[in-house]
C-alpha cells in the first residue's frame, strides 16, 4: 500500500497558494501532493472541503495556578480536545515559574501535567517570573539549548511584573540564545493606582476592570517594552494587543525597521468594554487583559491583521468557569473586580471566528488566515516547516474545514472545561469539520476518535524572527 490516508477531492490552501490537490500520507507525514496517488489503507472523500495546515494557537494557558482558591477550567486533556474540534493540531501553553522556583523544575512539573493527556501536540514557551542570577545565568541558557525557544515577561500583575531593570536582563539573555521574547505590556504602577482609587470610590463591580487598565496603560508598557528591546538590539513580541494606540507604537517600530513583532486575539475583535456590564455578576465572563475595549480598537485591530502589523492571531485561551467558586464566581471576586481571575476560554472558537468575520465576510484571504493562525506561529517560535503548512515531508497536520456550514456558537457546543463562551448566539460561515495530528484523525466527521495520549511534546528550534536575514531553517 502506497500510503496510510489520501485525502482525495480536496482543495488546499496553505499562507501563499490555493489549490485543488490529493494528500497522501505516510508515517504520520505528508509523502505526496498530486493526483491519482494510488492506493491506500484509508481514503478520505473530501470533496467540497478546504484542507488547511492545522490551527497552532501559540498563547494558550493550561492548568497555570491562578491565585488562592482559584482552579483553572481545563487541564491539558480538555484544553487540547477543545482545540482540535476547533481545529487545532497543536497548541503551546506555558510553563510559568513563581519566585521562587527553579525554571527547570517548573517545566518538569508542566511536563508532568501535560504527560498522557494531549489529543494534540504540544510545545510550552516559559513565563519568567524570577529573573535572578541562577536563572538569568544558567537555567535559561540551557532551556533554550533544549528547546524552550520562548519565554514571556509580565510587565503587570502581583508576582509576576518584572521592572524595567529585570526585562532588559531577560532580554539580553534572548539576545545572547537567540530566544524569543514576549511582552505581556501594561503598565502595573499605573492599574494598581487606578484600582485603588476606584475602589476608594466604591467601583467595584466587574466592568470597573476595564476602567482599572485604559489604553494608555497598555499604549505606555508597548511603548516601553519596545524602547528596552531597541537598547538590547532583540526581536520582541507584543502579544494580546487591544487597540489602536498600541497598535501603532508596533507600527512605527516596525517602520523603523524594528523586529517587533504583534499578536492579536479574538476577543479583541468581537467584544468591547460594554460586554463587561453584565447584569449580576455576568461580567465576570469577559474579565481579561488587556480587557475588550470598543468598535474603534476592534477596527484598529483588524487593520493591524490586515496590513501585517499583527502577524499572529492567537486566543490567549485561559479559562476559568463562571457558575464556580473556584472561577468567576469566587466569593472575594463578588466583593471586588480586583479579584476576578483574569481569562476567558477561547480556543475551540478562534477559528472559526476569524474564518468567518475575516475570511467569509471578505476582510483577509483564505492565505492570509493561514499565515495568521498556522504558518506565522510556526515561523515564530521554531516549528516550521514540520509544522504551519501543508508540503512534502512536513507533518500531517491537517484540518478540513467546510466553508459553507453555518453554525451558531454556543456552549453546547464546546469541548473544554468552562460553563459559558464569550461567544455564545454569535452566527458564524465556515466550521473546521475534523482534524488530523500527524496522519491521526482526532476528531473525525465532529466526532472525538482519538485518545487522550496522542498527542506528542514537540522541542523547538529557534525562532525565524530571532535570525539573521538568510538562516531560515532549511527542514526538519
Ligand atoms: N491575561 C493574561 O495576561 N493572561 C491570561 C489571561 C488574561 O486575561
Ligand atoms: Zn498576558
Ligand atoms: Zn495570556
């Protein structure tokens, strides 16, 4: 038998071409792109389907400890079967280190978390929370070695924000490695102020979140985080950008011939700071940060997809349910916005969001989706091109979608461990109908067929962005 899988009648896009093309499959790899291929074990009809380099959602957070009494909805077996039906082949959550903590330990124990339980691939950036000498100096240095190419910093957040003394050693280790840095950018002086006030005021219900972190705080941090990387002379991330101020600031650095590079997320295209005024305690279910903010950012961040300022899509999925005491519903969390866990679940709908407001209403093309779901991320950080597109030798990586179907998102229809999606009633054109991990059908037909222990670690290779012009890696 020539192959394991053909999918037969299809039509491919991949970030720079469309067309109409059988995949035979080999070994978990693409073996051949043609016609007439000949036999195989298992021959797919895919007639009327786009076949489309599986969705890689770099910025996803997966069974992260969240603060006292709060539990994360997903581990990684309902974090990763969640992404596949929403057409994912592979996501990188992050192992985040607390002061404390040795960094190796820190992946050992998210390695331990992810062991056995991924439908899905999955490859893990670091957060670094303790930018001491010991790790700045050894434990860093050897992760990148291993195959821990990316690391995010928090300029924002108890426990976590860095000063601008501590980014600028971090970045300079990305530098001396060759890592990529990304910049979670708001400014923690200034949300710690406006919190306290609005709660001297007794601001406290959840839509006073927004109030607590304006564009400017975020405009301020994207600005800074991209003073430090020009002084360090490194390429940075600005992920989860929400509006056009900071926007532009990635805009004007990238016309400067900068490396900075921005990420933008679902929520910033579809919510505003009106979602967080929920009545009762509904807000709760679109606390995030950066938070949504209104139609105008919403139009910015499109013209950031558009005009390649973002070149990432990502859902910055971080879950948490609603009706819980453990989630939204935390009893400190009813006394004050402050202690509503930031995040909402977002994974299984990026897709079909994007396919549907940008693809299907004529706002990006099919390649530009692609590019910004699939093949960017694995430029990115390290994985392409065994992974992000569909080509001889790359992994079987597939998801197929039917462009036409027209599906309204609800909770009844998703796979992950929260109670509600920000999403819920909103219609959409186009729905990724199965997905397949290295020749391995997960979901099949909008069916679960694969196992909890398929999905495999992926240690990654330097990012194309932290390379000189030239050294793109060749294969695999
Ligand atoms: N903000 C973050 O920085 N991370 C996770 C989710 C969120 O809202
Ligand atoms: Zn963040
Ligand atoms: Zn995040």
């Amino acid at each position: 038998m020539a192959f394991d899988t053909i999918l037969r009648g299809g039509t491919i896009a991949t970030a720079s071409d469309t067309f109409a093309c059988d995949i035979g499959i080999r070994d978990g790899r693409i073996a051949a792109l043609g016609e007439k291929l000949g036999d195989a074990k298992d021959i797919v009809d895919v007639t009327g389907k786009l076949l489309l380099p599986g969705g890689i959602d770099s910025h996803v957070h997966i069974a992260q400890p969240s603060g006292p009494g709060i539990v994360m909805a997903d581990d990684f077996a309902l974090a990763t079967r969640s992404a596949a039906f929403g057409g994912n082949t592979m996501v990188l959550p992050f192992a985040m280190q607390q002061k404390g903590e040795s960094l190796r330990e820190v992946v050992a124990a998210y390695h331990k978390k992810a062991e056995g339980r991924c439908y899905i691939d999955v490859s893990f950036h670091l957060i670094i929370a303790d930018a001491s000498d010991a790790v700045l100096g050894q434990e860093l240095p050897a992760l990148v070695h291993d195959g821990y190419t990316s690391f995010k910093v928090f300029m924002t957040y108890e426990g976590l924000a860095l000063s601008d003394m501590e980014m600028l050693n971090v970045m300079s280790v990305a530098r001396e490695t060759g890592a990529l840095v990304m910049v979670h950018a708001e400014n923690y002086d200034a949300i710690r102020f406006l919190t306290d006030r609005l709660e001297r005021a007794g601001k406290t219900a959840p839509h006073y979140h927004a109030a607590s972190r304006p564009i400017p705080v975020e405009r301020e941090a994207t600005h800074r985080a991209i003073s430090l990387a020009e002084i360090v002379d490194v390429p940075v991330m600005i992920v989860h950008v929400s509006n056009r101020a900071a926007m532009e600031e990635i805009r004007r650095a990238q016309q400067r011939g900068l490396k900075v590079y921005g990420e933008t997320c679902p929520q910033y295209l579809l919510l505003t700071e009106k979602d967080l005024e929920g009545l009762n305690m509904e807000g709760t279910k679109y606390v995030c940060s950066p938070p949504p903010r209104d139609k105008e950012s919403q139009q910015a961040c499109w013209e950031g997809l558009q005009q390649g300022v973002f070149s990432l899509f990502s859902s910055d999925h971080c879950p948490f349910r609603y009706d819980d005491p453990q989630g939204k519903m935390n009893p400190k969390g009813r006394t004050s916005f402050r202690w509503v866990p930031n995040g909402i679940p977002g994974v299984e709908t990026r897709l079909p969001i994007l396919f549907s407001e940008g693809v299907s209403k004529g706002r990006i093309t099919l390649n530009d989706f692609v590019a910004l779901t699939s093949t960017n991320h694995a430029k990115t950080y390290g994985l392409y091109p065994r992974k992000g597109t569909i080509a001889v030798g790359g992994d079987a990586d597939i998801a197929i979608w039917d462009p036409q179907r027209k599906v309204t998102i609800s909770q009844s229809l998703m796979h992950g461990g929260s109670d509600y999606t920000p999403y819920e009633g909103i219609d959409v054109t186009g729905w990724p109908v199965s997905t397949m991990v290295r020749g391995q059908f997960v979901v099949r037909d909008g069916k679960l067929v694969g196992k909890e222990n398929a999905g495999a670690y992926v240690a990654r290779g330097k990012s194309d962005l932290a390379r000189p012009a030239g050294t793109q890696t060749a294969g695999r």
